[in-house]
C-alpha cells in the first residue's frame, strides 16, 4: 500500500496496531475521572475534601505529561516513532500494575495517597508521549487524502478506551457492595488495564516504522537537536498547536471525563447511573469523530475547527445547566452533545496539529505543544471545576470555562493556514 508523497510501505496491521494503541493510555486516565470518587475513599480517607484531593492529584501529576513528552519525543524523532511508542507503552503496563497493588488509606494512612500520586506521575510522564506518537505514526502513515480520516482514528480509538474503562468501571460499582468495592473492588479495573497495556505491547513489537522516518534516515535528514530546531524554524507552529489542544482538551476533560463526577456531587445521578449515561456519551464520541476527520479531508481542517469552536463558545453553558437541574432526557441530551462536540474537536486537532510541523522534529513539536496545552487545560480543569462549584455554588461554571476558552482559541484558528494537502478529496 504506497503512501502518497513518502515512497513508503506500511502495512494494514502496523496502522491498525498504532490505532488501536490509545485504547490503553486513555483507559488509565479515563477510569481515575470515571471512579474518583472511589479513589477518595480508598486513597483520601473519605473525608470532606478527599475528591478535591483526589482531583489535585490529578492535576498534579498532570505536570510530567510535557516532560514525558519531550523524553519521548526526542526519542521517536532520532530512533524512530517504533521505539518510543515501546517504551511508552512498556512503562504505562508497569505504572497500572503497580496501582492495583498500591495498599489503601486504613493500611498506611496518608502515605496511600502520596503513592497513588507518584504512580499517577509515572503514568503521565509515559503517557505523555503516547498519544502524540501515535498521531504522528498514523499521519505519516497514512494517504495524504485520507490523512485526516486515519488520524482521527487514534481519537476514536481513546474513547474506546474510555468506553472500556466507563464500562469496567459501571459493572464494578454496579456489581458490588460500597463495602467490597472499598475493600478490594476497586483493584479490579486496574488490574483489566494493565493486562490490556501488556496486550498492546506484544502487538506493538511487530509494527513497522514510520515511512516519514524511514525516509529521513535515508535522506541523512535525521535531526540531532529535534528540541532546539523546532523553537527555532516553527515557534509559529507551536502556539498554533497550544491553541487547538488546549481547545481539545478543556472539552475533553470536562465536557466528558469531568461530567460522571460532575453529575455524582451535585446529586443529580448516583455513580452507577453517572457512569451508564457515560457509556453513552463515549459511544458518541467514536461515532461522530470519523465523520469529522473524512469532513475536515474534504472541506479543510480550518472552517471545521472554526465551527466547532463556536459551539464550544454557545453550548456548553445550557448543557451544564440542564446537567444540573434538567430531566432525564435533558440530561441524557447534553451529555450526547457535550461528547460529540469534544469528540469533533479531538478528530480534526490530531491532523491539524501534527499538520503543523514537517516530518523532522513533529514529535518533539507536538510534545512542546500539544501536552503543554494537555498539562494546563486537561488536568487542571475538572479540579479547577469542581473548586469552582463548591466555591461559588453556580452548577455550570464548567461550561463557562469551556466557552472562555473557546472564545480565546477562535481567533488563532480563524488566521492559522490551512494545513490538508492540497491532494486531498475535495
């Protein structure tokens, strides 16, 4: 299968391989939103601020992602995409674990959190150059045509994950006694998720290399110093991709991880039901952003991620509030609305931002700022929410963060060039 502009083959399984590979990283990081409030038991002790504890730790850990993503990028841009995403992927199965053996709070006391923390770094220091991997792996892989289509796909592949670890996590709290699941219960979908990680693994020790970066070594392209060129020839570039990612990950991570906790400590829906009405909110996202990813092939990455960030600026206030205080059904609704529009943003970011930089240093360039943007928008945000709640009272501050956000981005995505190959389906 020749691959449009790169005189390269890559196999069906390789690309099929590195889609399916953000099922893991995604997992991991969905299910901590999906059972916080589990963890602040088990981990916290319970008391009145343990979910804040719970959630800061998450935006704690948060801070290794750039790190993480720098390590591995310039790993991927001078040994090769193959490489880094073993590593990633081999340090991610050790990370979970390891947490499902973590001893709890009525064990050793405060030091259960501080242990939960240092895995929750580990995790997101391997994890950061995980999904930017894997994004740069399928665009390179992929037909200039169809480019956004194929690297959309590693967007729809992370709901997966989430929808497995939405779904894991339902059939724990719905199964079991608060008792068990506080005992030992909870053990269990990290155990799932580690067995997983370890099946990718194996998968992944077969994948070919990157075109891209087959050609740069033929070439003698191969960068020394990936870091240092990339904020020397695409600083440009790089606030580009802060912009569009920290757009994708505020709605992200509050329009769809946030909401099960969200619905859980307003007292709208209990945790078993908050996390069914996530399950279908994650089937959404991995209907609709394929669709988006062929449409941004079509019509341009540009007007798709300008449309799409004024409904990010016009919906989520109501979707919040219905969340809130609405019925059943509206509840249902905004959830379905809220995951498409976030999974919209997600499909069209991944082209759009490894569109931004050449094939030399794109990991590192993604790294600087696609999980800078990650680091301040996605693991800051549902602690930042949830402090807001309690500290104002006002039920949908979160979708008034999402549309700030939204409004700051607009302008850059409204001047940015447009970056889908000219050869794509018109």
């Amino acid at each position: 299968m020749k691959r449009a502009g790169q005189g390269g083959t890559i196999s069906r399984a390789s690309m099929v391989i590195a889609a399916l590979s953000t099922i893991v990283e995604w997992y991991d990081f969905t299910l901590y939103l999906y059972v916080a409030t589990v963890l602040s038991r088990v981990f916290f002790g319970g008391g009145a601020h343990s979910l804040l504890e719970t959630l800061a730790g998450f935006a704690i850990s948060y801070a290794m992602r750039p790190l993480g993503a720098l390590v591995f990028g310039v790993i991927g841009d001078k040994l090769g995409r193959r490489h880094t995403l073993l590593l990633s992927m081999g340090l991610m199965t050790l990370a979970m674990l390891v947490t499902a053996l973590l001893p709890d709070y009525q064990r050793v006391g405060a030091t259960a959190g501080y242990l939960l923390l240092l895995m929750r770094c580990v995790m997101a220091f391997s994890g950061g150059g995980e999904y930017t991997g894997v994004v740069a792996y399928l665009l390179e892989g992929a037909e200039q045509s169809h480019r956004g289509l194929i690297t959309s796909l590693a967007s729809a592949a992370s709901e997966i994950g989430a929808l497995l670890a939405v779904g894991v996590a339902a059939l724990t709290v719905g199964l079991m006694s608060r008792e068990s699941l506080d005992a030992w219960g909870w053990r269990i979908p990290f155990f799932v998720g580690a067995a997983l990680a370890g099946s990718i693994w194996v998968a992944r020790s077969a994948m070919q290399e990157s075109p891209d970066f087959e050609r740069q070594r033929a070439r003698g392209t191969v960068p020394k110093s990936p870091v240092r060129d990339t904020l020397r020839l695409h600083r440009a570039a790089v606030l580009r991709t802060f912009a569009i990612s920290a757009l994708g990950s505020i709605t992200y991570y509050v329009g769809i991880t946030y909401v099960p906790t969200f619905l859980s400590t307003t007292g709208t829906q209990s945790e078993d039901r908050s996390l069914m009405l996530s399950t279908v909110a994650a089937v959404a996202v991995i209907l609709v952003t394929p669709w988006v990813g062929n449409l941004s092939d079509r019509v341009g990455r540009k007007p798709v991620l300008a449309v799409l960030a004024l409904l990010c600026a016009a919906l989520p206030l109501a979707m919040f509030a219905w969340m809130a205080h609405g019925s059943t059904l509206q509840i249902m609704v905004a959830t379905v609305v809220l995951a498409c529009v976030a999974g919209g943003v997600s499909a069209v970011g991944a082209p759009a931002t490894a569109e931004q930089f050449p094939g030399e240093g794109r990991l590192s360039g993604l790294a600087l700022g696609t999980t800078m943007a990650t680091a301040i928008f996605g693991g800051l945000t549902p602690f930042i929410a949830e402090l807001l709640i309690k500290t104002t009272g006002w039920s949908a501050v979160p979708g008034a963060m999402i549309a700030v956000i939204a409004l700051a981005v607009l302008p850059v995505l409204l001047t940015m060039p447009e970056t889908r190959p000219v050869t794509s389906v018109q």
